[in-house]
C-alpha cells in the first residue's frame, strides 16, 4: 500500500503542481507558458531543418567576442525561456537591466517542460529559444537524443567550467541529503544506509514519491548502475560483517527494497522537511530531500541537520541544464543569457541559498553552504544516458513495492 506524509497531505495535494517543479523554492512563479506561434506548414519542413542547422552552426561557432555577442544579441527580439526553476525570472529582470533585452519567462514543471518542447520542436512551432531542465532520463531521450536542443558552451567560459559539466551544459546542481530532526542531538543517528532498513526505523523515514519527481526515479535507477550497487554491496558488508546474499538482480534493488518497506512516501519536500524537523517528537526522524530546506530552522523554527558521512552515500546531486532549441529565432540572445547565467552575478538568485551549485564551479555557493568539492563525493550524481536507459525497469520494480 503506498504510504503519504500524514501532515498537510491535503495542502499538498492542493499545491504540488506548483511547489514540485521549482527547485530553488521562496520565489513567486513566473509567467505561463507563452502561446506558441502558427505551426509551421509542411511545404516548410525543409525550413525548419535549415533553422535547426542555423542554431546548431551558430552554438558550435564560437567565433564572436562577448561584446559582439552583445551586439548580435540586442538585434534580436524578445527572449523567451522556458524553466523549472521559478527563479529565472529575477535573473531575467537583472539581464534586462544589464542588456536592455526584454526575456519572458514561463516556470513549468519538468514533465511539461518536456511535453512543450516536444510538440513545439517536433511540431515547427515557435516557443523558446532555450530551456532551463531537469530529469536526465526524459531530457536525454526525449529533447537531445532527437536533436529538439542545442548544446552551447560559453567561448569566454570554456577554461572555467569542468569538461564533464559542458555536454549537456549544466547550468545548475541541486543536492537532496539525509537530514535528520537534531532537537535533542546534532550527531547523525546513521552512518551506513543499510541501517534505514532496519526495524527500529520503521515508518520513521520520509522520501518524495518518486512517481512525482523525475529526478527521485533517476537516484534510486543510478543504484542499480554496475558502480553503486558495488558500493551499497560494499557497505552492506561493512554494516553486517558478511556479504549480501541477493534476492533480486543486485545491490542496488536490494537496498531500494529494504529502504521503501521502511519509507513513508510524501508529496513535497518541503511538508517532509517540516514533518522531519519539527520539535517535541517522540520518535526521531530522518529524510532524504532538498538541502535548502534547512533555511526552515531559522523561517520556520524546526530542527534539522544532515547526515554528511553515510556510506556510501549521503543523498544524490542532480543537474539543470542550459539549452537552446534547435529552432530557437533569438539565438544570440538565447546565447548571452546562458553565459550570463553562468557567472556570479547572473547565478546570484541561486547562490542567495544553500543546497545550490553552479555548473561553473568557480562561481561561489552560499557561504553557509559547502561546495560541489564537499558534497560530490559523498552523492550519488546522475548520469542522463544510464537513467534513460535503465529508467522504466526500476520505476516498474519500484512501483510494485510502493503501490
């Protein structure tokens, strides 16, 4: 029987749609999604191939300075982006003041986002010049694999962002950690994830319905990958001093059942945090969500802290990226706003918050926070090919322990 966060279920329920896809959170929602234009009509498919060749040419080019980017880009018309994280829009106002180049902005949950793209793309509708996404798995499969977007690396950013953070470009890490209630204690009450699966954590630990979060399905698929199903049979034996004798294919799907006998399934990680740390519990709890829910313990008086030195893992870290669409009308435009959205100023509504991490690992998180060196040895990140890949047969597996 699937199990749901017992406080606030029926707000939950009520706000989802809209608190499930921003990833920063705090920030009012941007615009809708702006209607498309005309579909283009078939006598002009080769038009429209011609325009996703013109987008890929000019992404790979490369050859223009920033101040002729600048220049190229205010020929152009208005920006149009299309984002799962809400917070674009005040980085769309501090670019407008900067550049004078008006951009809209439409805040989408991240199976929409993929859904637009999709028919617009695929349909030779005019909507975005690029995107803001998340979800590997759908993102891979369903809008790069087809050629419905354009990877593009900043030139004047290439030496700064990592080679394994350029294709797909990520613009953005956002971290989900094991954060336990500290009222009574900072010190982790675990260090080996094979001791959530023990009795006395029974029902005592919370994690989002991954049905309702692309990014939750890609975790759990990357634990059954040949190198973390080694290091969760690696901290099984370290736990109980044996190996693990399997019922299921590895590892990875062992754990995953043992974890959601003792899960109880919530809808947003903003009510688990706050069923996770709210004072006066009898029984304490832990859950594995967001990082920059901990701004709760000052906003909304709770009590958390992570757990930063599990084995072998601490939570996950998964990416968002930057791209533009392949029959993107403003490119240049589309081009300056990812460079600026790659340095410090123009990461700075991300940055204002822990649990935020830019692609371009020289711009500063918070100060509160520990950087991308920190956590990502200690997460799980996710690999868009693997998940793509892997995907449908773990949430078929997941789903039978869960429903």
């Amino acid at each position: 029987m699937r199990k749901h966060s017992r406080a606030l279920v029926a707000l939950v329920l009520g706000s989802s749609m809209i608190l499930g896809a921003c990833s920063g959170g705090g920030q009012a929602a941007s615009t809708e999604a702006p209607k498309a234009a005309e579909t283009t009509a078939a006598p002009e498919s080769k038009a429209e191939e011609s325009k996703a060749e013109e987008t890929s040419a000019e992404a790979q080019g490369g050859e223009m300075s920033h101040d002729e980017l600048v220049e190229a880009a205010k020929k152009e018309g208005k920006l149009v982006v299309y984002s799962t994280t809400s917070r674009v829009s005040t980085a769309a106002e501090n670019f407008e003041k900067l550049y004078g180049i008006k951009v809209e902005t439409a805040n989408l949950k991240d199976g929409e986002l993929v859904e637009k793209i999709s028919l617009e793309v695929g349909g030779g509708v005019n909507g975005a010049d690029m995107v803001l996404c998340q979800d590997g798995a759908r993102v891979y499969g369903e809008l790069i694999t087809p050629g419905y977007l354009v990877n593009y690396v900043p030139e004047t950013l290439k030496d700064q962002i990592p080679e394994e953070n350029q294709n797909p470009l990520v613009f953005q890490f956002v971290d989900k950690v094991f954060i336990f209630n500290s009222e009574n204690s900072t010190d982790a009450p675990v260090t080996n994830i094979w001791q959530l699966t023990e009795p006395e954590w029974k029902d005592r630990v919370q994690f989002k319905n991954p049905n309702q979060e692309g990014v939750n399905s890609n975790f759990l698929t990357m634990l059954t990958s040949d190198e973390w199903s080694g290091k969760i049979a690696d901290a099984y034996k370290e736990y109980y001093g044996k190996d693990i004798e399997l019922t299921t294919e590895n590892a990875g799907y062992e754990w995953m059942q043992a974890f959601f006998n003792n899960t109880v399934l919530g809808t947003s990680d903003s009510t688990i945090a706050e069923n996770v740390g709210t004072k006066g519990q009898k029984d304490q709890l832990i859950g594995l969500f967001v990082l920059s829910k901990t701004r709760y313990v000052e906003t909304k008086d709770l009590a958390l802290a992570t757990a930063p030195d599990m084995a072998p893992f601490s939570g996950f870290y998964y990416p968002i990226y930057a791209q533009l669409t392949s029959n993107a009308q403003n490119v240049n435009a589309a081009k300056l706003f990812i460079e600026y959205l790659m340095t410090a100023e123009g990461f700075e509504p991300w940055s204002s918050d822990v649990g935020s991490y830019s692609g371009n690992l020289q711009v500063p998180c918070n100060p509160a926070d520990k950087d991308m060196t920190y956590w990502a040895p200690r997460l799980v990140r996710e690999d868009p090919q693997y998940v793509y890949e892997n995907r449908a047969q773990v949430e078929e597996f997941v789903n039978n322990l869960i429903n």
